[in-house]
C-alpha cells in the first residue's frame, strides 16, 4: 500500500497532470485571456454594479488558477500532499492514540492477519489423530472471517486511492473551470470528492484499530501460549470481525455522504475569494 501511493500513484498523477496541462496550455491561456476582456466588457458597457473589488477577486482566482496548472509543487502542496499523505498521517495519529504505539496508518491490518494466521494455526495444531477433529471447522471458518475482513479493508482502501488518483489526474479540468462562476459547481463536485475519497482510508483504519481494541489481546496470548484458548472469546472475536466486514461494506458509502454533504458551493467560494481579496486594504 505504501509503494502505491508512494511511487506509483504519485508518477501517475505527475505524468497525467502535467501532460494535461502541457498539451492544452494555448486552451488555459485563451481562458485567462477571455476572463480579462470579460472584466473590461463589464467596465466598459457594464450598468455599474460590477466594481473594481469584483475585478481583483476574479484576477485573484485567475493567478491561483494559473499558479496551480502550471506548477506541479503547487499544486501537490495543496492538492495531492493534503489528499493523500494527511489521511494517512490522520490514521496513523489514530492508530497511536488508540493503542499506544508508534506505528504507521496500515498496521491494523497487518497486526489482524498476524493474529488470524497465529489463532489458526494454534487450532490446528489442537487436532491429533483420534481427538480434536472439531477444531478444524473452527479453524476454517474463524480463517475465512478473518480474511472477508482483512480482504474487504484492503480492497476499499485500495478503490480509494486509485479512485483518489484518477480524480487528481483530472485536476487540471475543474481548477481551470474555477475562474468563470458559472462552472464553479464543477470544481465544488470535484473537491467534494476528493474530500469523500480521502476520508475513506482514514474510517477504515480508525475501525480496524477500534476493531482489534474491542477485541483485545486474549485471544493472541491463547494464540502463542500465554493463556489457554476459550472458546467463547474466540466466537466473540469472530462475531467483531463480522461485523467489522460488515461496516467495511458499506464505509465507503458513509465517507461518500460525508463529501458529498459538505456545503462546497459557488457561492462560498466566491466569498472565500472576497475575504481573501480583501486582506490589508485600508478601510
């Protein structure tokens, strides 16, 4: 998971923005151009309500524009840095604050197969040749749970972030249609996804780490022979991990209506551009 975002998701998003933004420069230039003669047509032959404070906040959101489609940095400080490394970074925190340990943001799922492969194999070493035969359906079915979990949380966190990347790839077509308000929504649309998208790996791991703290350490200390194995703890483990699977299931339709609700529209950007427009102008 590390190297996908690190090395191939990151190349990925490099490659396809620039090129985009290299091949269609002339485009994003005659866009800038006609926004300046859209601001001198409404000077010129405007009825008077579009002032010179409206002038500097759509110039303002030109600059930005330009600044981010032209300059890869830029655009990875705000944008792809933001979207991919901060999740990670956000479960991570969680990760440590909810077990006390410095570790990165996918070590629940490592630490759940660990602990699965350890109960498994501890089950199977219970069967002999005369005795012990019901350990096996045990053993099976606790693997299969398991790994429906471990599966589940690795795949969406994966769609996520290839989803994430083909969404930044994109990013030249939304930022570019920022500068005119009529196509301001687009861009909302565009935000709101990355923020639903980049949400989802961080519910995930905050539910495997909460996951394996409800479930606790007695079933890995039966596992490597600290403790003796009871039954009751093992089928409640099992039970968490179904419902986790469960939860899984349907995570990346709660972080999708999280994004999704987020009130990002062409308005609030608008008033956004204006206060930042108006930082240090004397009153």
């Amino acid at each position: 998971m590390n190297r996908v975002e690190d090395d191939v998701v990151r190349d990925m998003v490099f490659k396809a923005y620039t090129t985009i933004v290299s091949d269609y420069r002339v485009t994003i230039g005659m866009m800038i151009t006609l926004l300046v003669v859209w601001i001198g047509f409404k000077f010129v032959y405007g009825d008077g309500t579009f002032t010179v404070g409206d002038a500097v906040r759509k110039l303002v959101v030109a600059i930005l524009v330009w600044g981010l489609l032209t300059n890869w940095d830029i655009f990875a400080l705000f944008f792809y840095d933001t979207f991919t490394k901060g999740p990670n970074e956000l479960a991570a925190t969680l990760t440590r604050a909810l077990t006390g340990r410095e570790v990165d943001s996918y070590a629940g799922i490592g630490e759940l197969y660990n602990d699965a492969y350890a109960v498994s194999m501890h089950l199977f070493s219970m069967v002999g040749f005369t005795e012990g035969w019901a350990y096996i359906p045990v053993a099976l079915f606790y693997s299969l749970v398991a790994l429906i979990a471990i599966g589940l949380a690795l795949a969406f966190i994966l769609i996520a972030k290839l989803s994430l990347a083909v969404v930044l790839i994109i990013a030249p077509i939304p930022i570019a249609l920022l500068m005119f308000e009529k196509t301001q929504g687009i861009f909302a649309g565009w935000l709101r996804s990355l923020i639903g998208l980049a949400l989802l790996p961080v519910m995930i791991v905050a539910a495997l780490v909460f996951m394996l703290s409800i479930i606790g350490t007695d079933v890995h200390e039966a596992a490597i022979g600290k403790t003796e194995l009871q039954m009751e703890v093992l089928y409640a483990n099992m039970l968490v991990m179904g419902v986790s699977a469960f939860l899984f299931w349907h995570i990346m339709d709660i972080a999708r209506s999280i994004g999704g609700g987020l009130n990002i529209s062409a308005r609030e950007i608008n008033v956004f551009v204006k206060r930042v427009s108006t930082l240090g102008k004397l009153k």
